[in-house]
C-alpha cells in the first residue's frame, strides 16, 4: 500500500512508475520497483534519523 500512495504522491517514484509503465513493463513489476525504492529510502534515512527532503528541481 505504501507504494501505491507514493506513486500518487511522491514526484520522484511517480515519474519512475511511468517510466517503466511506458517501457512496457507489467503493472505489478511498477509497483515492486517502487517498493524497492521505498526501502532503499528508508535503509538510507533511518540509521542516521534524517527525514526525507524531496529534490529541488
């Protein structure tokens, strides 16, 4: 559910979503690159107890 949200919401893994939904992907492999990415985040962000900034375009 938390990458479902944050493809709506989140700029970054939206456009990441659409990128593979362009390629041709398969809907579930979207949502599981999106999660990959959602615990990346979280392993980089919690050891050092940061919070999350998006990009400054």
């Amino acid at each position: 559910m938390p990458a479902l949200i944050a493809c709506r919401f989140n700029p970054n893994l939206e456009a990441k979503y659409h990128q593979l939904k362009a390629a041709g992907k398969p809907a579930k492999l979207d949502i599981t690159a999106v999660m990959r990415r959602l615990v990346i985040l979280a392993v980089a962000l919690l050891p050092d107890y940061r919070k999350w900034t998006p990009k400054s375009a």
